[in-house]
C-alpha cells in the first residue's frame, strides 16, 4: 500500500509546479467569478426584456461564457498582455485591458449568438439582432458597457500589483481601526 509523498519528499520542481497551479486556480477562479456574476446579471436583464428566451438558458450561457472568457482572460494575462504600461500610471493599463478584454467579450458574444441561432434555424443577420439591437450602434453600446463594467476588475488587479496580495487584503477585509494611523485619513488631513 503506497501512502501519499510527504511535502519534505517531494521534489522541489514538483512543489514549485503544484504552488503555481494552485495560483493560476485561484486567479481563473476569481475570474470566473466576476465574469459569472456580470454575464449573469445581463442574462437576468435580458431574460426580463425578452421573456421567451428564460432565465434558466441565460443563466446556462452565463456559466459557460464566464468558463470560456476566464480561460481566456488567464491566457492573455499570461501572455502579459498590457505590460507595456507596467510604468506609467495604472490608470492606462486599467483602461487598456478593459478596452481589449470589451472587444475579445463582444467578439465571443457575437459569436455565440450566431451558433445559437443557426441551431435554432435563424440567419446570421437574425442571430446578431439579439446583440444591442443588431445594429452598429447597439453593437457598440454593449462593447462600451462591456468597458465599464470591466474597470473595476482591472483597476483591483493593478492595484494588487502594485500593493500585494497581502496589503490589498487587508486593505478590503481587516478592519480600518486595526491598520494603523498611516491606513486611515480623516478629512481634516487633506
């Protein structure tokens, strides 16, 4: 009967590939995440405006979407898309990766709606309607709210960069009177 290595006996190499899997988990789970939470909230949206199409098969491509586009995001992340602005304020490589990330979200939202409908037997020009209207216009309206919606995920990541895990952390969770006097500002100090 074989019994599970012990850390001490593992290879260094293997401890250092299954810390960084554990990483790349947790950041393709907060991904996810937030991609869950925001494609669901517009499939309830459009599951309100548009009653036939039902909440439950929204929901469905909600958690497919946010699986597929996590993998995505991590993939680019990995690839450093965005590092050309490593040094200059963080607010233009918050900008430009919601910017990217908005056209690659519109891009996979076009094309899964063309899929969907020619299974459903619809044309292509059919399928695009169910995209802001179908027209130019309403197609770029989704891809500018795709853009807002993803600042705050961005600006959170590069703040974290620049702050640490640790320090963003506590920042978020610990409780202000705890941090110390340099975490907490009053009014009068500005």
């Amino acid at each position: 009967m074989k019994h599970a290595a012990s850390p001490s006996r593992m290879p260094a190499r293997l401890i250092t590939l299954i810390d960084a899997a554990g990483r790349e988990a947790r950041k393709f789970f907060v991904i996810f995440l937030y991609l869950w939470v925001l494609f669901g909230l517009f499939a309830l949206h459009k599951s309100i405006l548009l009653p036939d199409e039902g909440i439950v098969y929204g929901q469905g491509f909600a958690l497919v979407n946010a699986f597929v586009l996590a993998k995505v995001m991590l993939v680019a992340d990995n690839l450093h898309v965005g590092d050309s602005f490593e040094t200059r304020p963080l607010i233009y490589p918050v900008l430009f990766k919601s910017a990217i990330f908005a056209i690659i979200l519109v891009c996979f939202d076009l094309v899964e709606e063309v899929v969907v409908g020619t299974v459903r037997g619809k044309t292509i020009s059919e399928s695009i309607d169910a995209i802001g209207g179908g027209t130019l216009e309403g197609i770029l309206s989704v891809g500018v709210i795709m853009f807002v919606v993803l600042i705050p995920f961005f600006a959170f990541r590069e703040m974290t960069k620049v702050v640490g895990n640790r320090q963003m952390r506590d920042l978020l969770l610990v409780h202000r009177t705890k941090l110390g006097p340099t975490a907490t500002h009053s009014v009068n100090s500005e």
